[in-house]
C-alpha cells in the first residue's frame, strides 16, 4: 500500500510485467482527477510509486486504460 495525495494506492504485481493498481479517491472525486488527463494521472501515480514508475508509462497510455469503479464500505452487527 502506497499514498497519494492524501488516498491509498493498492499494488498488486500478478507477473513481473503487469501491474493492478486500486487507487482510492473520494467519492465523486474521478472528474476532478479526468480533468488532469492520462499525463496528469501518470505522473501522480508515479510519485506515488516510483519503483513502477517505468511500467506505469508502458501500460496507461490513454484513459481507456483505466477503469472507475464504484465501491463503498459499509457496517453490518452480523
């Protein structure tokens, strides 16, 4: 686990050449992150994870790399 810019990002390395990345943002905060672009998007996940910083570049070309999910935590007694 790794920060940036005040939100958790989550690797996971499934092969030496590939990268899963979770990047929490607060909620309704993708726009505001889109707005920066692919570059601006890269280059905050890079200072957030230089080691991977090479793949980052190689595997986020444009924004149809990236997927938005929506999800959200919840309290249940059971």
């Amino acid at each position: 686990m790794h920060r940036a810019a005040g939100s958790a990002v989550l690797v996971h390395d499934t092969r030496a050449d590939r990268l899963r990345i979770g990047w929490t943002l607060p909620h309704g905060g993708w726009r505001q992150v889109a707005r920066r672009g692919i570059d601006g998007i890269r280059a905050e996940l890079a200072r957030a994870l230089p080691p991977f910083e090479g793949l980052l570049h190689d595997q986020i070309r444009s924004m149809s790399d990236l997927t938005l999910l929506d999800v959200f935590a919840a309290h249940s007694r059971e």
